[in-house]
C-alpha cells in the first residue's frame, strides 16, 4: 500500500470501528481508509448480501421480511432500492431504443406513499397519497418499454406516452391499446399522429357478490370496445386477443 500524499510506503495502524483497515505513511504519518467497492454509493453493506436482499424482494418478499431473514437494517434495504431503481432507469434509457413494436398495451398500477387519498391532509407533503405506475408493454415480445410514476393526471401521463414514444423506432406503425383513462384520447395521438392506431378497452365490472371478500378482486362482466377519433384501427385481431385474455 502507497500513501495518497506523497508515495511512500504504508503500514498497517489497525481498524476504525467500523472494522476498516487503517494504514499510516511511514514518510508523512498520514492515516487513511483502504480503498472501499464504492458499487453501491458508498453504502458498507456487501454486494453479495445486497444481490440477495434485492433477490428477495424481486421474489415478493417484504421490506421487513427480507430484514428479519438477512440482518440488514429496512433502512439500508429502502436505501439499496433507491440506488437500485436509479441505476435501472438508466440502462432503461440507454438501451431500449429503436424498438420494432406490433401491439402496444399500456396501463397503469395503483398504489400509495405514505398514506391513502382520503387521509392526505392540505398541509401534508403534495406526494403523499394515490401513486400509479404507468406500464408500456409490447404485447408480442413482452419487453417493457416505458414505466413512469406519479399521480394519474395529465402531466404524468404526457411524461409517460413521451417516453414510449422515445423507446419506439421512428416511423413504426403499430397497435396501441389502453384502459378508458381519459388523458390518453388526446396524449397518444397528439405524441404519435398518424402511425398509431389507437384504440381504448374498457372493462365494464360487476357489482361484488354477498360475502365476497373487501379486498376480492372484481369480476369483468364485460368488455367495450371504443375506436380512437380520426385514427383507424387496423389491427383488431390483438385487441380481439387481448379481449379474450381479460
């Protein structure tokens, strides 16, 4: 080991509390770290035991779950998650570009921060409440093109069908279908024109049965489909596909 300073030769001095190696310069006296894995942003926790919490969570598993299996604080995993999410958004930009895609299907997953709508108070932090994860996936490949987050509004579903159509090779005709969100009817055509042709399924669901549980997800009773004005549909046999499939 060489000292950072002026290139001499080190010696050991023991360990930081942490149980990091402490080397001193034999020339200057200066006392320095050995150099740490900084893969994961400076975090001390090893990248084996990061893989497998991420594994877990991957699998399903809870937050809490995976800290009473692997000893790692729910911080540090909530911390790892951040990083994690971070760094797949990037290689997301990155890579998936110029892709061919035949049928497009988009929609979005409800879920909340913090607390649910209803108790989100005026003084409260404007991000709390009701968060959906917007999703484009190509029907055929099921390659994920686009996710955006955030509230379901206009905004975010502009920032959304603007990343799609980033992902999508330039002058790709296709099939895009979405739910009967009404921010769509204008954010599609207004960010693909002519080379889309759109069309809304909407579910129509039946009223829950006597003992059915709270949380039970909904029956469809049925499925309508709405064309897209002044953007033809050419490609019914997917939407007849993916009405079958609901």
């Amino acid at each position: 080991m060489t000292c950072h300073n002026c290139r001499s030769a080190c010696k050991r001095d023991g360990r930081d509390r942490k149980g990091r190696q402490r080397y001193q310069c034999r020339q200057c006296s200066k006392v320095f770290l050995e150099p740490q894995d900084n893969t994961l942003d400076g975090m001390y926790l090893p990248v084996e035991k990061a893989e497998l919490v991420l594994k877990m969570l991957l699998e399903g598993n809870s937050v809490s779950s995976a800290e009473r299996m692997t000893g790692v604080h729910h911080g540090t995993i909530l911390k790892l998650l951040v990083i994690a999410g971070e760094r797949c958004e990037k290689i997301m930009g990155k890579y998936v570009r110029n892709v061919k895609v035949q049928d497009l299907e988009m929609d979005e997953v409800w879920s909340y921060i913090g607390k649910k709508e209803k108790r989100v108070r005026p003084e409260d932090d404007q991000n709390l409440g009701d968060c959906y994860v917007f999703v484009a996936v190509e029907r055929n490949s099921k390659l994920v093109l686009n996710i955006a987050m955030g509230k379901r509004d206009q905004a975010t579903t502009n920032v959304f069908v603007e990343g799609v159509r980033d992902a999508i090779a330039p002058g790709t005709s296709f099939q895009a279908t979405t739910d009967g969100w009404a921010p769509y009817r204008t954010a599609i055509p207004d960010t693909f024109g002519d080379y889309v042709d759109y069309a809304m399924l909407i579910k129509v669901y039946r009223n829950p049965s006597e003992g059915e549980a709270r949380y039970s997800p909904p029956e469809v009773a049925s499925v309508e489909v709405v064309q897209s004005v002044a953007i033809p549909i050419r490609n019914a046999s997917a939407l007849q596909s993916w009405s079958a499939r609901i």
